[in-house]
C-alpha cells in the first residue's frame, strides 16, 4: 500500500542532515571550558531531544562544581580522549575513547579533569533541560 503524499511529507519534515562543514563549534553553553556544536536535532525533534559534540577549549581547566540536570535522559559517547567524572553514590569513574554512559536524572556530579582533546557526543531529553546547582 502506497502512503499518501500528505503523510510522507509529514514524516519527511523531522528528517536533520547535519555535516561537519554545517555548523561550527561555540564556546558558549553549559561549561565554559567546552565548546558545542549543535546537531540540530532539538530542532528536528520539535525540542523532545538535543544532541551535540562537546570538546575541551584550549587552555581551560574544569572548575569542578557540583550540579545535577533534570531531564529525562542523559547519554554521553567519548569520541576522543578521556574525562574523569565523581558521581554521588558511586565515586570517581574515567571515561576514555569509546566509553559510553548514561547518568540517572538529577544524579550529583562534578568533572574533575579531561584531556585536551576530549570530544563526546551528548544526548539529553528534553532539548531544554535544565541544569542546577547541587
């Protein structure tokens, strides 16, 4: 059975192709000493989900405060490098190249150290979540 043209059109509006050469890194957003790109799915997914590329500005250090973000869900995939993360309830755990993880909804935690090259992939629902001191 063929779709009809009205409902292709409908599923065709949340298809997001995002190159590299498409968007540039930005050095503002949650940390000061990362940069973000955007990959413009908060956009495609009508704010259900954001994903972007996080990597390490050149010469900053992390600062270390706790803080938790409440959202839905949190999943990080390190690209390059390694950080170093202290989770209340569970401690200090490195994260290198190829480390997956996904941190419960407003768990307590604080970054310790990253290389110079970290970059991870995040993905965080809902696309506006927020961030709080703990």
């Amino acid at each position: 059975m063929k779709a009809t043209t009205a409902a292709v059109k409908k599923r065709a509006k949340g298809f997001s192709v995002n190159h590299v050469g498409d968007s540039k890194f930005k050095k503002r957003g949650l940390r000061n000493y990362f940069e973000y790109r955007d990959l413009g799915i908060a956009d495609a997914s009508k704010g259900k989900v954001v994903a972007h590329v996080i990597r390490a500005r050149p010469g900053k250090a992390p600062e270390g405060e706790w803080h938790r973000h409440d959202c839905a869900l949190q999943f990080v995939y390190v690209l390059k490098g390694w950080i170093r993360f202290e989770y209340e309830g569970v401690g200090e755990v490195t994260m290198k190249k190829g480390t997956c993880f996904q941190q419960p909804p407003n768990i307590r935690h604080r970054e310790i150290a990253h290389s110079k090259h970290v970059e991870m992939l995040e993905i965080v629902a809902p696309a506006n979540f927020k961030t709080l001191d703990a």
